[in-house]
C-alpha cells in the first residue's frame, strides 16, 4: 500500500498539474478576475487592503474554505500554508509543533498568534503550543498568515511569522460530530441584533474524545500500552455598538496519558486561558481615525506526568521504589492599553502611528511534585513546592511600544510602505525593528513585491527564569533574538489560474539555545544554561499554482523548498495538494500532504498524509458531511527532542457531521 500511494503522488500530482494547465490555457479567453473577487487583508497594514497589493506575503483561508475542506482545528488549517509545518510532539507535554521557514521549535514561540487582534501567546513559554491545544475553529470568519516578520507592527514572537484569527459576528449554526477514536463534539454560533444598534454573538464548543491505542516505547526505554484522549471548551462572546466591540474568550483543554515530556504513565494535562476585550473606532475627521484598545488575559498551566518511573534506573545503579510523578502549576495575567491613529495627509499617502502598553506578571507558580526535584526523597503524596524547590519564581514584565507605518502611492501600479516599532522591556532591554516594502502592480491581475524587514523574539520566563530543572537553567542575561528577512515574490491571477512564487533570505543572530553547565545555587542538578550562542542564516522557495476549471473543479499545489543552515530542525521539502468542487447540493474535497524529512537533522522517514470531505445538503438549513483524516492510514513519526526516533501519530480517523443553519 506504500509503493501504491508514493507512486500515486509522484506521478499524478505533475500529471494532474499538467493535464489541468494545458486546459486553463484552452480557457485564456475567460475574463480576469474582477476586484470584488480579489480578496481582502487587514493582518498586513491593520487596514484593509488586497491580497494582491498587500506588503507582506499573505495567505488567507476563508469561511468557505474552512467548510470545504472539512478542517476543524487551526493547527490542521495551517499546513495549507506555504513554508508553514505543523507536527505533533510530546517536549511540553501532547502538542503541536509548529514550524516555520526552517525554524522549530516545541513551543511555536517564533509565530504570533492574534484572535481578532488580541495575542494569545503565553507568557511562560512565549509561543501558542503550551496551552492553545486543538484550537476551534467553527467560530472563525477568516485566518490571515503573514509568512515573514511581522515585528515592525506587531512586536515581538512576530519573528517569522503572524496568524491574525477573525471570528464571525453573524450568522446561526449548530454543528454535532462523531466518529471513531470515541469522539463527540458539538458548537452553536447564534448572533443577532437588539433595536438596530447592538449587534451581539455567542459561540460555545466542547469536544470529547477518548483516544486511539498505541503501544509505544519512552525515553526510557519503557514500553507499555497507552492513549491520547482530549477534552475542551469553547466559549466566545462579542457585543458592538455605537463604535464600541466588547468581546470575551474563554478555553480549556484536558489531555490525559500518552507521552507527556516523552515519559510514560498516567498522565494528566489541563489547560485553560481567558480574555475580556475592549475597541472603541471612531472617526474624528475624514482624514483621521482613531482606535483605542484595552484587554485582560489570563492563563492557566496544570500537568501531573510520570517523571520518573519506579524500577528504571535512570542513572547507574539509581532505581526509585515509587514513581515519580508530579508538574508545574503556572499562572499568568497580562493587561495592555493601545492606541493609535491613522492620518490621510493627502491623496495617496497614509499615516499610521500608535503605542501599547503592557503589564504581565506570573501569579502564581508551584512545583507539584512526590518526591524532593533536587534529593528525590519521597514525600508520599504531591506537594506543592512554592519555597526553594520551585522552578520559577513570581515574576513580573512591562513593555512600551511605539510604532509609525507610511503608505505611500508613488504613481500608478507603485506603492511603498515603510515603518518601524520599538519595544521596550523591564527586563532584558529594547529593540527597534524596521520595515519596507515596494509593491508593483502592472495590472489588476499581477504584482511584485521587494520585502525587507526585521524582527525579534523576546526571551521568555522559561529562557530567562528557569531553576531547579533537570532539562534547562535561565539565563536572565539573554538578548533577543533577531531576524534580518529579504525577500521577493511574484502573484499572478490570470483567468482561471493563479501562481504565486516567493524566495526569502533570512540572516539570525542571538538565537537562544542550550550552552554549558552554569554552577549556581538554584542549577543543584548542573543543568546547561541558555545562551545566545547561535547565528546564521537559510533561505527558501515557496511557490502555490492554482487552478478554476468548469464546474467548479478547483485544485492547489502548494511546495517549500528550504535551503537549511546546521542549526535548523525543520525538514526541508515539503507538499500539499487541495482538490474540491462544489454541486448544488454536494461539495468535496480531497488534501494530500507529503513531508521529505532531512536526513542532515536526524528527522524520522518521510510521510504522506491524505484526508477527504464530503458535504450533502440535505435541504436549505441542513446538511450532513463525511470526513476522513489520514485516509490510508499511514504509520508515521514526526520529530521530538525528547523521542530521538519520533513521536507516533493517529491513524485513520472517521468523523460524521450534521449542521443545521437557521
């Protein structure tokens, strides 16, 4: 069956792409693309602006999209994403890494993540990984994907990349799912409007699912049977009136056994994070807006894991007589107030200016644990250790930021953008990131684009603060990291066909990683310490060919190619292939992804990973949909720091949906 489905991708996706093309090319009499299908970004300028002439290179999934292809979770929506690879890994417990332009990490700290314009990445870790497990996705109008910096609007964790989440403010659904692996989920979004002035939505989601059976070998070197269940909760809430849009966010994840920090046992993992926003627009003449924002978040982090297990010797002739079991209990809050304004000074030319304040703090933090982290005596029971034997301590950071961005339409088919920010942190110092972009538009069809920009990652309190810890010791000493990003892209649009080719160019330095051994009071157990140790520097191709052919047939090719340095974890080529069409009363669709793993950087074997939908309307407010994911049921690993062979993936998973629209 492997030989089968490599012979099938390697020879029907050129054959495909060519049979497809020699047809569009029969079809160049077809009238362009009108404007008013051309679709719009906000992520790139915080304005709304074409695809096509937006100054960043941006890939956007509609609602449409999102139905089509029967994707229901963020996560899987982003490996549709040229230069984007997402892989399931066990560093930080059951989760998803998230890889970008040949950087990898198990915490996604290198990609900003922003629902409806508010950051979602935690403070501990810096990334999304941690506690955004499975994120929901029947709540979401449309995803914008900035592949590249994004720091000179957006600060830092916009180091390569920017995921802007927008959520429906209309519309009414109630979806039910269910399928193998034990799983049940269900959503409603309602929505509607008080007197023609208040306009307000509700969205609430849970998921259940128990599991698939593995038998699978740990770190060490223990092999036992085992599962991945999940379960969560979505609730999300938006109310606008007379300028103002007041939303509330709330999720909580639980998963239990598995692999949690590459180990064995009963295991246990919950998660919650919470919101409460406020936006206030208002248009003081009709050359200058102003916008004001303010929010609270929160965050909880709650993992019992075997750390280790009783009879192992886990260094020479040291054996525990009970197991070892225990995690962090971490809390965070964060506040920020912004403001900003934009300025049309004359025809042609737009002004934006703003800054932001935040506050972030660590609440509370314990080391839940049966034994003694530093002597390993038993305790008997689990015991929170706030005292000396904590892995963090209560901490607390505060950033100003101030960021311009100028707009400016040279001549016809011309336009240049240009901007900077500069952030600065309490605790490790400032950083000022620069922008530029000069887009060519010889037509309404077609475009060039010349990027430049730079970008910063902050270091977050597990780099910085870090103790007592068998694995890492902070370094409250460390830099940002920085990223230098050219790059060049050609889009074109014509009739039924569209192409998109991009190189990028980035140049790193301070990167944050694992040094030496620091002797200090809190390192007892002589763990390496962060540092910035690393610089270099790769480059890639990302390259998307789309076809519109009759009847609504519509595929998409999408590859990277990347050109890797020594210190990069990512595998270097990879491929997806989208193929849907859409009937009256029935649409599917059918996604292939194949991954060519770097024997340079110890990856597991390559993989190919092939899912299919199917949508029938039964009638004008219902409809039933048929999903397969990894429909050949491939066995496959992906990659893990902790798992030097890999981590072990699901098989065939069937889910059956019923939606009802009203």
């Amino acid at each position: 069956m492997t030989t089968i489905r490599s012979t099938l991708l390697k020879v029907s996706l050129p054959l495909s792409a060519f049979a497809l093309f020699n047809s569009v090319l029969l079809a160049e009499d077809l009238s362009d693309l009108s404007l008013d299908e051309l679709l719009e970004v906000s992520v790139a300028t915080r304005d709304r602006q074409a695809l096509i002439t937006a100054p960043a290179n941006v890939t956007v999934f509609t609602r449409e999209d999102i139905e089509q292809l029967g994707i229901v979770s963020i996560q899987e929506l982003l490996n549709l994403v040229p230069g984007f690879l997402v892989t399931r890994d066990v560093e930080q417990g059951t989760a998803e890494r998230i890889a970008v332009r040949g950087r990898s990490t198990a915490l996604s700290e290198s990609v900003l993540f922003l629902i409806d314009g508010q950051r979602i990445n935690d403070l501990y870790s810096g990334g999304v990984s941690l506690l955004n497990r499975v994120m929901a996705i029947d709540h979401v109008a449309q995803v914008e994907v900035i592949r590249g910096p994004g720091s000179a609007l957006y600060g830092s964790n916009a180091f390569l990349g920017v995921v802007n989440i927008i959520t429906r403010k209309s519309g009414n659904d109630l979806k039910l799912r269910a399928g193998t692996f034990g799983h049940y989920s269900a959503s409603l979004f309602t929505s509607g409007q008080i007197k023609d002035q208040y306009q307000w939505s509700v969205y609430f989601a849970t998921i259940n699912e128990q599991g698939e059976n593995y038998r699978l070998t740990d770190a060490f070197g223990v092999q036992q049977a085992t599962d991945d269940p999940v379960s969560g909760n979505d609730f999300y809430s938006s109310l606008a009136f007379a300028g103002w849009d007041f939303d509330f966010r709330y999720m909580d994840r639980q998963l239990d056994n598995f692999l949690v920090f590459g180990n064995h046992g009963a295991n246990q993992e919950e998660t919650e994070q919470w919101s409460i926003s406020a936006e206030f627009h208002t248009e003081i003449s009709a050359k200058v807006n102003l916008r004001f924002h303010a929010d609270i978040a929160g965050d909880r982090w709650n993992t019992r894991a075997t750390l280790i297990p009783a009879g192992v010797e886990f260094a020479p002739g040291e054996v525990l007589a009970n197991d070892f079991f225990g995690g962090p209990l971490l809390e965070s809050q964060e506040r920020s107030l912004a403001l900003d304004a934009t300025w049309l000074p004359a025809s042609g030319h737009s002004v934006l200016i703003g800054a932001v304040w935040q506050e972030a703090e660590i609440s509370d933090v314990a080391n839940v644990t049966t034994h003694n982290p530093i002597t390993l005596d038993y305790f008997g029971a689990l015991v929170a250790n706030r005292d000396a034997l904590n892995f963090l301590e209560r901490r607390r950071r505060d950033i100003k930021s101030i960021y311009t961005q100028y707009q400016w339409q040279i001549s016809q088919g011309w336009e240049l953008t240009s901007g900077a920010r500069l952030d600065d942190y309490s605790d490790f110092g400032s950083s000022l990131n620069p922008r530029m972009a000069l887009v060519y538009q010889p037509s309404t069809n077609s475009s060039v684009k010349l990027l430049y920009a730079t970008a910063f990652r902050a270091p977050n309190f597990l780099e910085l603060y870090d103790k007592n810890n068998p694995v890492d010791f902070g370094n409250s000493a460390l830099a940002a990291e920085e990223v230098k990003t050219s790059e060049i892209s050609w889009l074109q649009r014509r009739g039924a066909w569209h192409l998109e080719l991009n190189y990028f160019h980035n140049a790193f330095d301070n990167l944050i990683i694992l040094g030496d051994v620091v002797v200090d009071a809190d390192n007892p157990l002589l763990a390496p310490s962060f540092t910035n140790g690393s610089s270099g520097s790769n480059s890639g191709l990302e390259a998307v060919l789309g076809f519109r052919l009759h009847e609504g047939l519509n595929m998409e090719l999408i590859a990277t190619r990347l050109n890797q340095s020594s210190f990069m974890s990512m595998p270097n080529s990879f491929a997806t292939v989208r193929i849907s069409q859409a009937f009256e009363s029935i649409s599917w669709s059918v996604t292939g992804q194949w991954v060519h793993q770097s024997s340079a950087h110890q990856h597991p074997s390559d993989f190919q990973r092939w899912s299919a939908h199917l949508r029938y309307q039964l009638s004008e407010p219902m409809s039933l949909a048929l999903s397969v994911k990894n429909a050949f049921d491939e066995d496959y690993l992906t990659y893990s720091s902790v798992l030097p062979n890999g981590v072990a993936n699901r098989g065939r998973q069937w889910l059956l949906e019923a939606s009802y629209y009203y």
